[in-house]
C-alpha cells in the first residue's frame, strides 16, 4: 500500500467532512450566507486532489459535477472537466499493456493508430485506430497501469473514513454505512475487469436493443481481456453539448424523455441497470432529419435490484406520478424506509405539502419555491428524521442522480412526474393484479369507515375524545435526544480536530 497516498486521501477527506458537519449541519444558520463561496472553496480543494490522485476521488468528482438539479452551478462547474479531461499517462507506459493483451506488438494489430488518449478517466483511457485484418474503426480501452493496487489504497483511505463516522446514532439509525461501502468497492472492483464490461454489454443489450433510438457499441472478443477492451468506433454528440445537438435538429427535450424511459426500465422493470451514465458515457448519434440513436458507453459499473424492490419501487413511482400520499406511503413503508417510531400522519402531511409545491414544476422552477416557507412547515418531522436509507439502492441512488443531471442539462424545463408518467401507466397495464389488491385493500377502508367514524362520534358525544398526548411527548423526547447529539457531536469534532492540529 502506498501509505503516503492513504494518509492524503484520509486527511482531505476528513477535512470536508469536518467543514460541511461544522459549517452547514451544526452552525449552518450563522453560515448560510457564506454557503456557496465555501463550497466552491471546497470544490477547488477536491478537483485539485482529484487531478493530482486520480482512482476513486475522480469518480466522486464525476458524480457531483453533474449534480446540477441540487448543487449551485458554481460548484459543478468547478468539478467539470473531472468528466472527460483526466490527465492522461504516457502512451509509452501503455505500449506493454497491448502487447501482454495481443501477444505481440500493437502496430502489427493495429493500423492508424492515434497514440494520444481521446479520452482519460481514473481508471483507464481510449484510443482510436483501425483493425489491419478487416479496418473496422474501434476505440481501445486500456486501463491504467497499476490501477489496481491505486483503487485499493483509495478504497482503504475511505474505509477508515466510514470506520470513523458510521457509528454516529443519526447515521447508524438510517444507513448502513459499512454495507453502502462494500457495495461501492464491489462494483468499482468490478470496473477493473473488462471481460465483465463485455459481460454487462451482452446482458443489457438482450433488452436495451428492442428499445427503439438505443445502441449499444458492438465489442471486439478477439482482441478483449481483462485489461484491453475494443469495440466499434461511435461518433456523437455529448448530452452537456446542448448548443451541439440543436444545431443537429435533435429534440432535447425529446432524448431526456428517451433517457427517463430507459433508465427507469432498467432499474424497475429488467432489474439491471447501467450505474454510471454520467455525460461521457452516454453519446446521441445524428442520423439526419432530426433522428437519432442514443449509445450507452462504459459498462463496467452495472448493478442489480432484486425482485422484490423492483415492485415496491414500482409501486412507488406510481404513487409519486399520480400524487397519491397514502400510496407513496405505503410504498416507502414496503422499502422499510421509515422508521418504526415514526408518526405517519406527520409524514403524510409533510409530503403533502412538498408535493403541492413540487409536483406541476420543471426543474428550472424548484430553484424558485420558497424553500423557508417549506422548512417551517415540516420542522417538526424533520428535526425527528424519520427515514432511513434501503441498503439496496445505493447505486440505484447515485444511478438515478445522475441521470436526474444529465436530463436537467437536455431539457430545464422537463417535468419528471409528466415525463413519468408513460412509464407509470405501462406497469399500471402490465400488471392488472395490482388493480385487485388495491380495489380489496380500499374495500376494506371502506367498510370499516363507518364504524371508525361512528366510534369517534360517540366520544365526542360523550366528552370522551382525549388528545394524544403520548404523542406530542414522544416528538418533545425526540427533540430532546436531537439536541444531546448534536452537543456530542461538537464535542467530538473539536477533539478531532485537536487531534489533527496536535498532529
């Protein structure tokens, strides 16, 4: 293990950390003016660090330089070229993985072959040549010389990281944070072996390839192992080249819509889903008169959701396209996304009031809702946080945030309940026996209606009806225990941050 590597990795990490816990969680209303220039601060600090390691804070800054729906442009624009301008290595440090891939020198394989990287990325880089025996044009991936011992030296920085912090009661409450980890190192893991990419490229394409206006590039096997991966040669327009694809009479709007239809496929309907569609992976070919074809590139990072929460967040995205809280709900309860001491009369009337405010707007318009008016409102919930995070969808998660940037960069104005809904009505057909369970589950409700209503009519009558005061001292313990870790919580970041200036 590069320890040097370890120990800066750690540190920067610990370091952002300890600010955003300081500055945003725990004094966040003497600093929310200040929010932005710090975090483009901090954005500047991560790229720096990123360039400089390369392995998985690149694929971290990749991530969040996307995230455009929920991050001030700013601080995205900082991390930006972290998507496609990796400083690439020399191409004679690569010359050896072709010839132990090929078994013989690359130019007796290869002809034209174009010896500067069209594109670098932390764990390999492409080039573009032409096949000698039957001049196909392909793209070569290659990955980075002694890439695997840098990832696991990077995934151990970050292991004691989570080492650190999982234990923390408002993150051991919600997340399994040890789990989320080895999911992540799993399928990074997984990225670092190109026959599995070619694997992916087969399983996603007996599906992907009925889907009209969707490829998938065609892979070389004769000249593929787990370190060189060769594939068809695919020009296209990147989706942040907004300007780009206009002028090619493509509908943006139109391939947002085709990317939430796939997507949402993918990971609700097969149950394996491309995990990383972050900008350079994805590429819209011109096919004249305004068609096009939409490839997916970069199938190392695949991930899978079992059968059973495929239905549930099925269930769910009906619930949220048709505005329906008690189904959502229930939905989120199926997840076992909520807490069992949680109030669901308090959750149900909190997402009430988000969804009144969310639901008929684009993305451009959320910048503009009255955030404050919000918070107000639901203070009393979220001060108690009563969810906790699946600990099957974490890179259905990042998955979906993603795509939510990627489409947020095609069409501002696209609304994803509307846009949904298509996808919504299909399950809805495909799956008829849903109807009967909930024309049973709303039979029931139904008759036991008048019974529940007559009972509190009779309490009332007699001057029996009592508030739930078990209630109301329930959410003031809540309160309560929330102060004690948040005042923990200083205590142990002051003595972290004594121990690192001690240091």
């Amino acid at each position: 293990m590069n320890h040097w590597r370890f120990w800066r990795l750690y540190f920067s990490l610990l370091g952002m950390v300890v600010h955003i816990f300081v500055y945003d969680v725990l004094l966040g209303r003497w600093f929310r003016a200040s929010t932005i220039p710090r975090w483009v601060g901090l954005a500047r600090r991560f790229r720096r660090l990123a360039i400089a390691l390369g392995g998985v804070s690149i694929k971290l800054g990749q991530f969040l330089s996307v995230r455009v729906d929920v991050l001030p442009a700013p601080v995205t624009h900082v991390l930006a070229d972290l998507r496609d301008q990796v400083p690439p290595i020399d191409f004679d440090q690569i010359i050896p993985m072709f010839a132990m891939a090929w078994g013989q020198a690359y130019d007796h394989v290869m002809v034209d072959f174009d010896t500067t990287a069209v594109a670098a990325a932390s764990l390999g880089q492409v080039y573009k040549a032409r096949r000698r025996d039957d001049q196909r044009v392909v793209a070569i991936k290659v990955l980075r010389p002694g890439i695997h011992a840098v990832i696991e030296t990077d995934l151990a920085a970050v292991q004691a990281i989570v080492r650190l912090i999982k234990n923390y009661p408002l993150i051991q409450q919600r997340a399994d944070l040890q789990r989320i980890f080895d999911e992540f190192a799993l399928v990074l893991r997984q990225e670092l072996d190109y026959r599995i990419e070619a694997n992916n490229n087969a399983t996603l394409g007996r599906f992907l390839n009925q889907i009209p206006r969707v490829a998938l590039p065609t892979i070389h096997h004769d000249l593929s192992n787990r370190d060189v991966l060769v594939m068809d040669w695919v020009d296209g327009i990147s989706p942040e080249y907004g300007d780009a694809l206009t002028a090619a009479g493509i509908d943006r709007s139109a391939v947002a819509t085709q990317l939430i239809d796939i997507f949402f496929t993918q990971c609700f309907v097969h149950g394996t889903f491309h995990a990383d569609p972050h900008p350079g992976n994805l590429l819209i070919v011109p096919k004249g008169n305004g068609d096009w074809t939409l490839t997916l590139l970069d199938l190392g990072a695949v991930a899978h959701v079992p059968a059973t929460l495929q239905k549930h967040l099925r269930a769910g995205v009906i619930a949220m396209v048709g505005n329906d809280v008690p189904r959502l709900i229930q939905a989120f309860d199926d997840l076992g996304m909520i807490l069992p001491e949680a109030d669901r009369d308090d959750i149900q009337r909190v997402l009430r009031r988000v969804l009144a405010d969310v639901f008929d707007r684009s993305i451009a318009d959320l910048r503009t809702i009255d955030v404050k008016s919000i918070a107000y409102d639901t203070r009393e919930v979220m001060l108690t946080l009563p969810f906790q995070l699946p600990q099957d969808v974490v890179y259905l998660g990042r998955t979906l945030g993603l795509l939510s940037g990627v489409v947020t960069m095609l069409d501002p104005e696209i609304n994803f309940f509307r846009a949904a809904q298509p996808l919504a009505q299909r399950w809805l057909q495909d799956g008829q026996d849903s109807f009967i369970d909930g024309a049973i589950k709303l039979g029931r409700q139904l008759i036991g209606l008048p019974q529940r209503l007559n009972g509190v009519l009779n309490q009332l009558e007699q001057g029996q009806l009592r508030v739930d005061m078990r209630r109301i001292e329930r959410q003031l313990q809540r309160m309560e225990a929330t102060q004690r870790r948040r005042d923990l919580v200083i205590v142990l970041l002051l003595g972290v941050v004594g121990y690192m200036l001690w240091r």
